[in-house]
C-alpha cells in the first residue's frame, strides 16, 4: 500500500463496525498451499520505468519454460512466479541472479501470512569467486567460513577443486543488498599466516563505483554528491568475466509434472 495512503489512515477514526474483527477460515485449501509453496516473488529494482510485458517475455525465454510458468503481478510491481514443480523453482533460484536491463531482479520464496503489504526484498544470492587462496584451501569447510563473513552462506561449488581449474573458489552467498559489496578481505591460517584474497562477483548487475551499494549508480547516489571528485572505490573489476555455467546451458522441456526431460 502507498505509504501516503497509510499515513492518511492513521487520521481515520473507525466506525463500530469497522473495529469489529473479522473471523476467517483457518482451514487452506490444498492446491492453494502447493500453488504457494512452488511459488517465488519477486521485483526489479530500478531507477527508470521498465517494461514489465518485456520483463516477462525476457524471463520465460532466459528460463526456458514458456507456458510451465505462470507470472502474476500481485500489486506494488511484484511478480508471482508460479512454476509447475520445486525443481524448476530450485533451479531459477540457484542459477540467479537474474538481471533485466542492468537491473537486479530480486526473489524470495513464500511463506505463511506472507502479502503484498509485508513483503521485504533484502538479500539477493550471488555466486561469488574467491581469488587468491591458497590451494591447500580449497575446500568446503573454508568456503562455508568465508560465505558466513560475506552474508548468508548457501553453498560451495565442489567443482573448484575437483575440476581442471583451481584459480578461484565459488561459493554461493545470499547478500545483504544495503550494504556495500565487499571486495575481498584478509584470511588468517592456522600457523597464524595471512592472506588477502579478492572477490569477484557472477552475474553483478547495475552497482555505485562510489559506495559499492546495489541499486543504483553513480547519477544516482545518496552517499556522495555527483560532482565528489576522490577516485572510486568500486569498478567494473569486481565482476566476474567468462563465469562458469552451473550445468549445460540446453533448451529445457518439462513433462506434465514439471519435471526436466
């Protein structure tokens, strides 16, 4: 609800009626849980109009299921996604981020009680890669040590050691979106050596070279002027160039129970 809107409402002064509570069912239909549960909403965040008919096409297209998604704007330019079985919502979450014209689309999954009004985009997960670690550090147990650092740990690319390349390490991290990227940070091991290693981000989209920050670009920050003349601290070195796929990049096709053929 606009928030001009709820400030208004909180000048009303109820009628009897209106302060009465309204008992409802707290019996949920079935396929209404299950629609849910398969369910990820999500917004684009952008500092210009976009073109949600073109977001739309876009999607279906960069997720190949066509007529298996069903998207649904639910009010406040959210967008239900609503997909035929978990492994298709698994699959959109795990290989995002997903971007719209330099803009980051966020998604979160359902939960119970969740509506338009309370709805809070947060965090966004990003595959990031770790360069500079030592290799006798590649492993799952650092990973997870460093992803706890960065935001909230997902998961580690096994495939950083175990496959013909070892420059890097990726670890997928959910991250706080209000706080500014971090560009690396210094490691300490065991026999107390430290280490600095970079990080550099899969799939970044539109972020200030100024404050680091998400959202936004230079044109349009909050933190430092237009005309702030100190060099940038943030670059488009941060991204990550020639990212590995997770899996084949194929068309793919669902049978009638939403699973891959």
């Amino acid at each position: 609800m606009d928030q001009s809107i709820i400030n208004g409402m909180q000048h009303l002064q109820l009628t009897k009626e209106e302060e009465e509570s309204i008992s409802i069912s707290t019996t949920c239909r079935s396929d209404l849980l299950e629609e849910c549960a398969l369910s990820l909403f999500g917004r684009l965040f952008a500092d210009r109009h976009q073109n949600m008919r073109a977001l739309k096409s876009t999607l279906r297209l960069a997720w190949k299921m066509g007529s298996d998604l069903r998207i649904v704007d639910v009010g406040k330019n959210i967008l239900q996604f609503k997909f035929n079985s978990r492994y298709q919502m698994e699959w959109v979450e795990r290989n995002g981020p997903w971007n719209f014209d330099n803009n980051l689309l966020f998604l979160c999954r359902w939960t119970k009680g969740l509506s338009f009004n309370n709805i809070s985009f947060t965090h966004s997960p990003f595959w990031i890669q770790i360069w500079g670690l030592p290799f006798e550090s590649m492993s799952e147990e650092v990973g997870r040590d460093l992803g706890s650092k960065i935001g909230e740990y997902i998961e580690t690319d096994k495939r950083s050691w175990l496959s013909e390349q070892t420059k890097f390490m990726r670890i997928h991290v959910d991250l706080p979106i209000n706080k500014p990227l971090r560009r690396g940070g210094n490691i300490i091991n065991s026999n107390g050596e430290k280490y600095w290693v970079s990080f550099k981000y899969e799939r970044l989209p539109c972020f200030c070279f100024q404050c680091g920050i998400l959202r936004h670009d230079e044109k349009h920050c909050t933190v430092f002027p237009s005309n702030f003349k100190a060099p940038r601290q943030y670059g488009d070195w941060l991204r990550a160039n020639g990212s590995p796929k997770n899996g084949p990049e194929k068309v793919r096709k669902f049978n009638s129970n939403g699973v891959e053929e």
